[in-house]
C-alpha cells in the first residue's frame, strides 16, 4: 500500500509499475474478492484509482530470504518499524459498505435456513425453494397469484376444507379444485395452460417443476 501511495507521487512518464512482494498470502488475499480486511480492500481502491490515472500496476511474488537486495531492505525495515509503536497503523477496520453487504448476506442466509426447517409454507415453498433466488425476482403481485403459490383463499378445495362452500369440485367438473389442478389439468383453463407451456417449458416434460 505504501509503495502504491509513494510511487503515485512520482514524476515519472512511464507508467508502468511492478511491484513485488514475498507475502503469497497478501496476493491471494488481494486475489479473493470475498476478502474485506481493511488494508486489502484499501489496496484494491489504491489500485483502481491508478488504473483510471492511466497507471498499470503489477503485482509479483519472488521467493524470502533468498539474497534479493530490495526484498532483504524491505524485510529489515519491516523489522525495524514494528518494534516502532509510532508507525504501527490500525489496519482491521473493514468499509462500512463491506459490513452492509455482509449483513445482508447473513441474514438471507439465516432466512434460508428458517425456510428450510419449517414445516410452515409447503405450498409456497413448492415454487420457491431458495431465498436468495426469489429475492432476485420482480413479481407483480395479485391476488390471484397470491392464491396460486400459497394455496389459499381462492379454489374450492380451500373454501370447502374451511366449510365456506358444500361441493369443492372444479367448474370443470372433473376432479376437486385444489391450485394443481388449476395449473396442470383443468380444461377451462387450456388456453392459459397453452401459454404457460409455451414461456416455461425448455423441453417437453410436463407437468413442469414449480420452481
């Protein structure tokens, strides 16, 4: 980081750079990107913000200990200003976006995993099984497609489970009205079975997986 800030300063036309380094460890660090400390994300931004000044910064490993004139300096003043409690600088701190993100991620994953485990929601669960994935979707919500991935309020089989109606057969009269029914088999609905097939369906098995 330091030698990225120093060398910015420089008056030089060749922009060119490499820097090296024995710390395989700090390179891989700065390789993974679900790596936040806060030297390593500062690294990167130091980075970034050279490419954009038309910097190109390189970063290479060469071997410790091995009689490298400019690796043995920088190792024996490492040395010399760690024992320099003047010069030590905190370097845990992580950006406040980085904490944000990783919030976030944890609590999905919580949500994931209470989703998994309860025995609530079987119907919904059914079309959604993963958290992360429904979040990514826009869904235009009505009450009919509340009924549909809840199995709630709207079909017969439901009204008459709750004794609303006497007769929980379909208006196809073919079989009880259940929402599985409504999607896969009723003819009343062929038409918009027809549709639905022709935007799910990527090969030719049908019934087609709620999810």
């Amino acid at each position: 980081m330091r030698a990225l800030q120093y060398i910015e300063t420089t008056q030089r036309t060749d922009k060119k750079i490499a820097i090296y380094t024995d710390s395989k460890i700090t390179l891989d660090k700065l390789r993974n990107t679900k790596i936040h400390t806060y030297l390593i994300e500062e690294t990167r931004r130091k980075i970034i913000e050279m490419n954009k000044a038309n910097w190109e910064a390189k970063l290479c490993w060469v071997k410790a200990h091995a009689g490298i004139m400019g690796n043995e300096l920088a190792d024996t003043l490492a040395k010399k200003a760690s024992k320099n409690e003047s010069l030590t600088e905190e370097y845990n701190r992580i950006p406040k976006s980085v904490v944000t993100r990783e919030l976030e991620e944890e609590s999905v994953r919580k949500w994931q995993r209470n989703w998994t485990q309860t025995t609530k929601g079987s119907t919904t669960k059914e079309y959604f099984p993963n958290v992360e994935e429904r979040l990514k979707i826009k869904l235009n919500l009505t009450q009919n497609f509340t009924a549909i991935v809840t199995g709630h309020g709207k079909t017969k089989a439901y009204l008459h489970r709750f004794k609303i109606i006497e007769d929980p057969t379909c208006t196809c009269e073919k079989a009880v009205q259940t929402t599985d029914h409504l999607i896969f088999e009723c003819e009343t609905l062929r038409k918009e079975r027809k549709n639905l097939k022709t935007t799910a369906l990527q090969n030719d098995n049908w019934p087609i997986n709620k999810k």
